[in-house]
C-alpha cells in the first residue's frame, strides 16, 4: 500500500508540473494526447474510491498479479476509448485537469492509506484484498508514468521501487524473466509494446521475443 501511495503521489507531481503547452504532445498511449492521458487519470482515480468502498463478502477471485491479464492490443474502436479525447478536450485548458486530477486524486490517496488492507473490495466482477487492489494499481501508474513522459525528457522520472515492482508483476503475468542487462523501464516499455526493442534485445530476448508485446488490462 505505501507503494501505491508513491507511484500516485509521484504520478500526479510529474502531471502538475507538466507545462501547459505540453499537454497537446503525444503522450505513451498510441492516438492519446498528454491532455488525453491525464484525463484518463482522473477515471482511474474515481476507479479507486469506487472499488474502495464496493465491499464484498466472498473470498478472493484474484490478486495484485491474476487481476491483471493479457488482452488484445487497442484498436482506437473501444467506446471509451474514443470518449476520453472528446472528454479531455471538453476541459478547455489544461489547468481545470490539473485541478481535477488533484482533487479526485488526493481523495483517492487519502482513501488508499485509510482503507483496511486485508478488507475484501469487489471490481470488474471480481474479488479481491484491499491490499492486492491497491498493489495492481502501481502496475497502472507506473506505466502511464512511462507513458506521459515519453516525449517530455525533463520529466521525473517515476519511483525505482516502482519500476522494479512493475517489471516482477509483468514476469509473473508472463511466466518468465526479462533479461538481466534490461533495465527495469526497458523492460517495462519493450514488454508492454511502448518501444520496440533493438536487434541487440531481440538477441537476448530470444524465444521470449515473439510472445511480445505483453498488453496488459
């Protein structure tokens, strides 16, 4: 849970200190814009302090790692998908994201450190702890991190311990190990499909290589 708390805290420093103008860059995500991205952000936020107060009875279905799974790649059809542009553009200048984001995201911070770790929260028709429902979420913030930087170099970069968590996740969700001289963000943007990997990388992914890219969702 202090995980999550330090990828999201990180997360939406790097959106506030995003300079306007930058907002109309591309962001990670294939067709969003960094405006686009951020406005993503503040549904999953609103996801957080929904699922948090969505208590289930049954026992778990999932945990931080099976909670994610492989999924097609995006195809820009997906109907909320072609909503967030529409959505992000309704904001008129990036400051009202800003504020948005800031506001539903520190009351989802604030949610995730009250919240009981071992309580049972229902979402996407599944079941699972607090504790592993705030854990997959690092996976989601560490790599819209990646994606929101990618054509902003002074941007911070996010947390180390969020980055080697995330690439464990992913060798787990994909049951087997990225290299060794991978660097925990290579592995994160060759696995996920955001870079695709040199012909030097492609060598010592081997038979790894066409399983790639890991889509995650």
């Amino acid at each position: 849970m202090d995980l999550f708390s330090r990828s999201w805290t990180a997360l939406r420093t790097a959106v506030a200190e995003v300079p306007d103008e930058d907002f109309e860059r591309p962001s990670g995500c294939t067709g969003w814009l960094v405006r686009d991205l951020v406005c993503h952000l503040v549904i999953g936020a609103q996801d957080v302090l929904i699922t948090l107060v969505t208590p289930a009875e049954s026992e778990p279905t999932v945990d931080a790692v099976t909670y994610w799974g492989i999924v097609e790649p995006p195809t820009g059809e997906d109907p909320l998908d072609a909503l967030i542009p529409r959505l992000a553009a309704a904001y008129g200048e990036p400051r009202w994201l800003k504020f948005h984001l800031d506001d539903v995201g520190s009351a989802a911070g604030r949610a995730a450190q009250l919240a009981d770790p071992a309580a049972r929260v229902s979402t996407r028709d599944e079941v699972l702890t607090v504790g592993d429902f705030l854990s997959a979420y690092v996976l989601e913030w560490t790599l819209h991190h990646l994606d929101l930087i990618t054509h902003l170099p002074s941007a911070a970069q996010p947390p180390a311990e969020a980055l080697a968590a995330v690439r464990a996740t992913l060798e787990k969700i994909a049951g087997t190990p990225f290299p060794a001289s991978f660097s925990d963000t290579d592995a994160l943007l060759v696995g996920t499909g955001r870079r695709t990997p040199t012909d030097e990388e492609k060598a010592a992914l081997g038979d790894f290589a066409a399983r790639l890219p890991l889509v995650v969702g």
